[in-house]
C-alpha cells in the first residue's frame, strides 16, 4: 500500500518570492534607468563643451589671422595741445521753460 503524502501549501510561500522578487527587480532595474540617465546627461555636457571649445579655438584663430583694420587716430590727450582745433567742441543744451508767462 502506498500512502499519498499529505499536500503541501506552498502557495503562500511562492507568491511571496514571487512579490518581493518582482519588487527587488523593480528597484533595480529602477536604479539602472537612474545611473542611464545621469551618464546620458554627462556625455551631452562633454559633447556640448567639446564643441563650444573647438568653436571658440576656430574663432580665435581666425580672429588671428585676419588682416587687420586701420584703426581710426585717436584724439590727444586733455593736456596736451589744448589751444589745437582737433578738440571736439561741446554743446550745451539750455532748456527752455515752455510755460513761461509773456510780458
């Protein structure tokens, strides 16, 4: 005679691995995204300063090696030659009260 081993619950058992398995690869994969993003965000700003780099090298070099413009003569000095007729004259503006009463 063989006797039928008496059933085992093991319901509650597996779907309480199954709960804490599912949320432990939540948590994970949760983590993975997190770390995905923040290296995705550090390679753009490497990129972006790689560029604004190599933008403002080009510049500056081609700044360099244009030719360069006559600058127009300056002005002297307030001590020097101050009778000379290169000073520029000043106005003075006077303004006029618009409401004055005639006489």
């Amino acid at each position: 005679m063989t006797t039928a081993a008496p059933p085992i619950n093991n319901t509650q058992f597996s779907v309480n691995m199954t709960t804490k398995s599912q949320e432990q690869s939540l948590y994970q994969s949760s983590g993975a995204i997190v770390a995905a993003i923040v290296v995705g965000v550090i390679i753009i700003f490497t990129v972006v300063l790689l560029i604004l780099k190599t933008y403002n090298r080009r510049m500056r070099v081609k700044r360099e090696l244009e030719p360069k413009t006559a600058k127009p003569a300056m002005p002297p000095a307030l001590g020097q030659n101050s009778n000379s007729l290169s000073q520029h004259p000043t106005v003075t503006f006077i303004p006029v009260d618009i409401h004055m009463q005639s006489r």
